[in-house]
C-alpha cells in the first residue's frame, strides 16, 4: 500500500474513531451509579443479592474468567420526555444475562445472552436489550450475569430516540472494520495471484477467518443464524471460533517467523503453542468450555510475548540477507509488528483474565486485535512482495546476462571452429607448395622462391586472423591524421612485394581524408589483393579515387576498386563482408574469408564505410573515408 494511501486511511480512521469518543462522551447517561457483588456459589436468590453489599464500579465492569455469578445493581434516575429506556449489555459473547426490575409486574424471568434467541432482544439489537420503564422517580434495577466466556460487562442505558443514534454508529463503525478487514484480505490475495507463495495463501484464508470471527464479535452470527441453528448451538460455535482464531493465528506466525531458518531451540518453543492449543481442543471436546476459553486467552497473552521475545532473539539480519528469494524483512519490522500486538494485547487481554479494569477499548479488544494485526501484517506482506518483485527483476537480469554470455561463449567457440577448420584448410596448400619445392630437384633459387612466396601466404593468413580478432576484443587504437589519399595509393604499389602491371591508378590532384594510416594500408591492400587474385588475369584492375559526399552530405573521398570477375566468379552480395566468406569459385586459392570483413569494419571504426556496387560488367568495392 503507498504510503500516502495509507496515511490517509489512518488519518480517516482516526478521525472516526475521535468523532464516535466525542459522540460517547457527550451522551448523558440515566445511570447514576452501578455495584456489583459476586456470587461464588452461583445460588442466591434475588432476594439474597439484593441484600447484599455492592462494590461500587464506573465503566466497564471486568472479572475474569469465574464460575460465578455476577450480581450488578445500576441506579437510574427518571429521563426527562421520556417513557422508556433501553438497556444496551455488552459484549455479545455473554451467556446468560437476567433483569429484575421493581416495576416489572409481569412475573416473567426476563433473559437475554449468548444462549438465548436473538428473537428475546426486547430491542432489536446486534446486541443485549431491555427495555424498561423510565419511571418518575430514581429506582435500583438488577441483572445477574453467567457466563462461560470472560465476565466482562458493559452496561449503557438510553432513551429510545438515542438508542436508535447510538446503534447507528455502532453498526457504522461495524461496517468500517469489516470493510478494512476485506480490503486487507484483498490486498494480499492479489500478491496470491502474483507469487503464488504459501505464505500469502495462509494470510487470505486467516483474513477470511478473521472477517467471519470479527463479524460474530459483533454479533451479526446471531442475526443472520438466528432461524437455522438454536441459541445453544450458536453459543457453541462462537466459543470454537474462538479457539480456532488462536490456533489458526499461530499457524499464521510459525509460517511466517519459519521463513527466517529459527533455531531447534525456537521451533520447540512454537511447537510447545501448539500443543497447548490442542490441550485447550481437547478441553473443549470433554465439555470443559469456560477452562478452555480461559487457557485460550492465556495463549494468546504468552504466545504473542513469546513471539516477540524469540523474534527479538533469533532474527539475524545478516543471515537473512543470504535467502536466496530476497523475500526476508528486515528484523525491525518483524520486532516491531510483535511490540506492537503486544500492546494492544496489554489494554484488552489483561481485563479479560480480570488482572486489570475494564474499559472500553477491552470490549473492542480483540477487534483492534484484528484491526491492528490485519493491517500490520498487510503492510509487511506488500513490502516483502517489492522485496520479492525486486529480487526476481534482478534475478531476470542475471538470467537474461548469462543467457547473453552464453550465447557468446557458444558463438566464440562457433567462431573459434570455424576459424580452426579455415586454417587447417588454408595453411595445407603453403605447406604442400613448401614440400613440394623442397622435394623437387630444382635450382636453389628456384625453390627458394617458391618457398618464399608460400611463407609470406601464411603469414598474410595469420596476420589477418590476428587483426580480426584484436577488432573482434576491440583491442585497436585509431591514429586518425590528414593523409592524401592519390600519393598513398601510389607509393602502396611502388612498394608492393608484388607489383601487378593489372593495376591501373591515374589519380589527379590531392584529396585529403582524415584517416588512420596502418588502417587505410590494410583496407587497400585488401581490397587490392582481391582484385589482383580473384579476377579475371587477363582484364586490368581499376582504382579510381574522387570526391564524394555521403548519404548524410558529409565531405568525404571515394576510392573505388573494380574488376572482371574470374574463375571465382561473382561474390553473394548478402554475404560478401561477413566474417569468414569465401564464394564457392574462391576456395581453390588461399585465403581467410577476413579481408572484406577487415576493410568494413577499419571503415566503420574510422567513421567511413565500405560497399558492395557492382554493376553490369564489374565487381566493384567503393570505400568511402571522411575528409
């Protein structure tokens, strides 16, 4: 979740939760004063209880898990403009709650609770109604509380019209936090559908356990099963709901904290938080329910401190940092989710188990539980998905690299092949000329002549190959100077070691390209090679030099080279500069397959170019270099 998005549904759920307080707090209440005295042995009489003395209690009355009665005496004064008044008891996981008003002459026990129908609200209610008379003077009313679950009560008197406002915003903020609670599990279900991991499955089917338990909590369970299933039976399932969130929450943990390689020692610690939830199971199925509620809320308080503690203990950020799927949060955030839960657990689970007074917030508590978990955890799981997406972007990467080196090392050692068979071809015949010339009874002249000319074969063979390769490395430095291009060509075959009465040059005038020196040696000396060596021996090479612009208009000089094909007839145009090329007519004599790919590429690296263009009678190399 973006952390403007999130701000703001914090600010708007802050904010809700201020106006409901404001709400609460500027609401007059009816109730004067309240007592309770404490039944042990769940016997007394009516009579009996209320001769007692009450301890006098404000708010949110808080006992713990006990198997005894409850006695609450409120006192309420008469509204003004109004005739009755609604008595609102929660939370709605309270078994069985009996009113004894004075003014009731009905002679009826009047109950409401857990197992009771939602049919007995005398005011239709998600939650627990009376409706009594207001009465013109101040009186004492009385309710007697039994309750499996924790004794922790909540008693609000209203007039009609307020009750009616009040549930309004109760059910609003009902809705608030099952929409959150949905939209958390949404959220992570969509990083379901992108990762498919295990851990994100486990959250959506807790978050969807959740929303059905946050709902009960609000006791929409009894409304909406309130025609298939009996009181009892309703009552029942709650209680296993509530153990089943346990058990299902801690699954959720040992999931998550497993994904940081704990220690033995660690896992025997969670383990043990399932064993003792399946010891609170098994008190359930012997019928045991108020002991297993109470050993359930007990795990909940332990487990959540253990799951901090051992998080805070074992979590090594540097040993994290080497999972291979680079899911892992940092150890922060997972101290800090566990800190956080544990406070929210100090405010409501310690006025469950009676070691604290009650408040609003612990009737609430194990939806803020809900709430701040669901939300928590949310926030993690979508940090560790940019974790994971950022770890499989890199991961693509380093694929997408070695398949690249890869299909280098294949190319190079193609190449590597290639080039080995070539000179395995080429280097034979030099040999076989120098063997030739040094078994034949010839004037030592003569061979040595012939022996000569095969040597400087192959050194023109591998000099090639060793240019081709530093190009192929990029190993070459460009030297580029002011070079006339006429005077070059010029002394090139003055000096040649085998000047050719073929070649025809009569260049005129100066013409300056901005070139590298050796380079342009090379490129002509190839381009000329081939002529000489593969064209027809009785047809003249002719070397023509001019100014010409480019394709783009710049300035440049053009050096052309042409003639008749011979017996290697025409090259394939598509494959003429490619490394390695020889036309089928050219294997007979030796040679590389590497000048046409030297002269383009020399070209190229000096900012000129090289092209095929031959026209209907001549093969023609045109090598164009800038001025």
């Amino acid at each position: 979740m973006p952390k403007v998005r999130l701000a703001n549904f914090l600010k708007t759920l802050l904010t809700l939760g201020m106006v409901c307080a404001a709400l609460a707090a500027s609401a007059s209440s009816p109730i004067t004063a309240s007592g309770y005295w404490q039944d042990d042995s769940a016997q007394a009489t009516f009579e009996q209880a209320k001769a007692k003395p009450y301890t006098a209690f404000e708010g949110v009355l808080s006992r713990g898990y006990t198997q005894a009665a409850i006695w609450i005496r409120l006192d309420i004064a008469s509204p003004v403009g109004a005739d009755k008044l609604v008595l609102r008891i929660r939370p709605v996981y309270l078994d069985e709650i009996t009113l004894f008003d004075p003014l009731d002459t009905a002679g009826k026990p009047r109950r409401v609770g857990d197992t009771t129908g939602y049919a007995d609200n005398e005011y239709k209610s998600l939650t627990h109604t009376f409706v009594i008379p207001a009465g013109d003077q101040p009186r004492a009313v009385w309710m007697r509380v039994k309750t499996t679950s924790t004794t922790l009560i909540d008693v609000e008197a209203f007039t009609p019209e307020e009750m009616q406002h009040s549930e309004f915003d109760l059910q609003l903020g009902y809705f608030v936090v099952l929409g959150v609670v949905a939209m958390f599990m949404l959220l992570v279900l969509i990083n379901w559908f992108n990762y498919r991991e295990s851990l994100y499955a486990y959250f959506v089917v807790r978050q969807i356990y959740y929303f059905f338990y946050t709902a009960s909590l609000s006791g929409f369970h009894r409304y909406a099963l309130s025609g298939v299933m009996d009181a009892n039976s309703l009552d029942m399932l709650y209680s296993w709901m509530v153990v089943g969130a346990t058990a299902l929450s801690f699954g959720f943990e040992y999931r998550f904290l497993s994904e940081y390689s704990p220690p033995k020692w660690v896992k025997t610690l969670l383990i043990g938080l399932f064993v003792w939830s399946a010891c609170v199971v098994g008190l359930m199925l012997w019928g045991h329910v108020s002991q297993a509620l109470k050993f359930n809320m007990l795990l909940n308080t332990v487990g959540i401190v253990t799951l901090f503690v051992l998080s805070a203990l074992f979590i090594d950020d540097q040993k994290s940092a080497t999972n291979p799927t680079g899911s892992l949060l940092s150890k922060k955030y997972v101290v800090g989710y566990y800190l956080l839960i544990n406070l929210v657990l100090v405010f409501s689970l310690m006025p469950f188990l009676g070691l604290m007074k009650g408040n609003e917030f612990a009737v609430n508590g194990l939806v803020f539980y809900t709430l701040c978990s669901g939300l928590v955890m949310t926030v993690l799981m979508q940090l560790r998905a940019n974790k994971i997406r950022k770890a499989q972007s890199a991961f693509e990467q380093e694929l997408l690299m070695s398949k690249k080196q890869v299909e280098l090392e294949k190319s190079r050692r193609e190449e590597q092949t290639h080039l080995f068979h070539m000179l395995m071809h080429e280097l034979k015949n030099p040999l076989a000329i120098i063997d030739m010339a040094l078994l034949a009874k010839n004037d030592i002249e003569k061979t040595s002549a012939y022996v000569s000319r095969a040597v400087n074969n192959m050194k023109a063979i591998l000099e090639r190959c060793v240019k081709a390769d530093k190009l192929t490395e990029g190993n070459v430095a460009v030297n580029k100077t002011q070079i006339e291009v006429n005077q070059f060509l010029r002394d090139m075959i003055d000096i040649s070691s085998r000047p050719d009465e073929r070649l025809v040059f009569d260049g005129v005038g100066a013409l300056l390209a901005n070139t590298d020196a050796q380079f342009l040696e090379v490129m002509l000396g190839n381009l000329i090679d081939n002529a000489v060596r593969y064209g027809d021996t009785l047809m003249p090479v002719l070397i023509l030099t001019h100014v010409q612009r480019n394709a783009e208009g710049a300035a440049g000089v053009n050096i052309t080279v042409s003639n008749r094909p011979g017996a290697a007839s025409w090259p394939d145009a598509d494959k003429v500069f490619k490394k390695y090329y020889r036309s089928a007519g050219a294997e007979r004599q030796s040679g590389t397959g590497l000048g046409l790919y030297l002269v383009r590429t020399l070209a190229v690296l000096v900012g000129g170019d090289c092209r095929y263009a031959p026209d209907a009678t001549n093969i023609r190399f045109e090598l164009w270099l800038p001025s």
